[in-house]
C-alpha cells in the first residue's frame, strides 16, 4: 500500500446549506489522498475497513491486516495470515486500542494494537465471520450460515458466546449496534433486514423491503432509533426506518448499488458509496434526500467506507484496489476537530 497523487484538475462544487446564515458549501470533488491497496478482495459481502477514533485506519488485505497513522502517515503490518483471508475488521469505540479481525475460517481475533498482541480468539461455528459490531464489551459476529454470535468480553475464553441470534437464511453481510447500545441492525444476503434486542428471543423487526442483498446499514448519530439501509445492484435503494414503530419513513432509488452508508457527525447529512453502474460517492441532505455532491474517481465499485474521528473526512475502499480520502465535511460545522494533522501531506512509503 503506498501513495498517489490525487488529481486536483476537478473545480470544487459550491452548495449553499439553508441556515439562520447562509454559508457556502464547497465539497471538493477530487480526493484529498489516494493510496493503493494491492490484494484488496472485491466481495461485496465483507466488511474490511475501519477508522479508529484514535485516527488509524485498518484495512484487510487478503490475509494481510495493515494500519496507517492518518496523523503521521505511518503504516504498520499488524498480522500476516499465511493460511486465513481476512473478512471483516473493527475498531472497539470505546476501547480503541482493541480491534477485532474476522477470517474466513469462523474465528474473530481481538487484537490489542500498543502491545502488539492478540489477546482473545472468539469462535464463529457458522462460518467465515464477514461483519462484526462492537456494543462495549460485547462482540457481534455475522456469519456466512446467517447466524449471529454475541460475544462477552468480561466472560472467560470457554463460555464468552452468551447467546446467538438466528433470523436469517444467507450470510450477514451488515452489522451494527445503535449508538445507545438497545438495538442491533443486521443485514444478510436474503435480502432481510432484522432488528434485535437483548430481551427478546426473535428479532423485534423484520423488514423485507429491500430486493438485494443488504450490507449498507447505519444508525443516525442525533437521532434515536433512526436507521438507514441500503440494497444490492437489483434493489439499488436507501431505505430509512424507526425502529421503535417499525415504520419505513422513506425510500430513495439512488440507481447504483448501494454499498455503504455513512451519516455526518456534525450535519443532518448522509455519504453512500456505490457499486454497479456508477461507482460513485454521494452526498445527500437528510430528510429530504437532495443530492449535494456526486464525487468519482474510483473505477470499481466503492464497497467500504470509514470517517474520521473529527467528522470530517471520509475514506472509501474499491475493488480499483486503492484508498481514497475525501474531505467532504467542515469541522467548524460542529464538533471541533480530534486531530488537525491528518497527515495527508505527508510522504507515505511502500509495503510489499
């Protein structure tokens, strides 16, 4: 992985966001970096990049996981499987030295990166683990066979798996906690979209909406149980859902796969990175749903995206085999910023 210069020939596209003051918004429609990411799997099942809020990026490389400092630039080989594919990474919010690595031979290992050590291995009878979610110290693994394992971290190594959520048929390729920690999301290749809760045996909500397979959900960061869903190439919408009622409260038909789902931390705004036809990055205001950027670039389909712990960078990961950043939100728009020193300037050197 090493970097590229990004093309800076795109003018910047100017929006104006609607306000008590009336502000220009520039959205660059050009990446800020690009890096290369040799060996990066094109599986729109997997989940393979994450953004810790300590500001380092970890991307799955095959059997190879590698982290780069976005504050120095520094990149690091965290693990080398010679025999395992890795499926899915994540960073622990709260705990952001652990990162968890699902493989493809039903196992999720918990890496604590300052002692360079793995401390845990979860085991995933259900197959390769292609998403993982994080609810403090519990560990949520999907799995190929559409099982859900909740693992206890506070629990020993034997009896960590304290239940299993069993609501799909095909692998669970979307997985995430709501921010309050009540609510897990998951998506699977059957097209289903289910809603889980702790208290009950079933899911609370089993939405069938979508026609494709549903890898693209996140939850609203300012508003509770507000999730947002996204389908495959033959669906091709985004979907927005309460979770309490159960009701669909919209649906968009964005004309390309729908890959990945980021919402702003600092506006009522939502990021969708794009597979077939387009390959593209959008930008879209909430709730209305007008489109405020369209950004290109990648050549293959977008099938990951991270943000930044300060909100205001996004990082997309194609089958182009290259990562992308782009600075899409203002930080003064919000919270201010983690770390101003993304290191984006910086010379990054190459791994082989």
């Amino acid at each position: 992985m090493h970097s590229k210069t990004a093309t800076t020939t795109d003018k910047p596209t100017e929006f104006t966001q609607n306000s008590k003051k009336t502000v220009p918004r520039i959205i660059p429609s050009s990446a800020e970096k690009v890096l290369d990411a040799p060996g990066l799997i094109d599986d729109y099942y997997l989940n393979l990049l994450d953004w810790s809020t300590r500001n380092i990026v970890a991307i799955g490389l095959g059997g190879v996981l590698y982290l780069w400092n976005a504050s120095t630039a520094a990149i690091t080989e965290l693990v080398n499987y010679p025999d395992k594919t890795i499926t899915s990474v994540n960073w622990s919010p709260i705990n952001p030295q652990y990162l968890a690595i699902g493989n493809n031979q039903g196992t999720v290992e918990i890496w604590d990166i300052e002692r360079n050590t793995d401390i845990r291995e979860l085991q995933c009878p259900g197959g390769r683990v292609s998403s993982i979610a994080w609810n403090n110290s519990i560990v949520s693994c999907g799995c190929f066979d559409g099982s859900i394992i909740n693992h206890d971290l506070r629990m020993n190594n034997s009896r960590s798996d304290i239940s299993m959520f069993n609501g799909h048929s095909g692998e669970v390729c979307g997985l995430k906690w709501s921010p309050d920690g009540t609510q897990l999301a998951s998506g699977g290749n059957d097209n289903l979209l289910n809603i889980w809760q702790f208290d009950l045996e079933g899911p609370k909500f089993t939405f069938t909406q979508h026609k494709a397979a549903v890898k693209a959900v996140a939850w609203c960061p300012w508003q509770s149980n507000l999730l947002a869903s996204g389908g495959g190439s033959v669906d091709r919408t985004i979907k927005f859902w309460n979770t309490q009622t159960g009701a669909c409260l919209n649906s968009l038909d964005t004309e390309s796969q729908v890959c990945s789902i980021i919402w702003s931390k600092n506006r009522k705004e939502l990021v969708s990175s794009h597979g077939f036809t387009k390959n593209q990055i959008c930008v879209w205001k909430y709730p209305s749903m007008t489109k405020l950027a369209e950004l290109t670039g990648h050549t293959q389909r977008v099938m990951h995206m991270a943000m930044s712990p300060d909100g205001t960078t996004v990082c997309s990961a194609s089958a182009d085999e290259t990562l992308r950043f782009w600075r899409i939100f203002d930080p003064s728009s919000g919270r201010k910023p983690v770390n101003k020193d993304c290191g984006f300037n910086r010379s990054v050197r190459c791994i082989r």
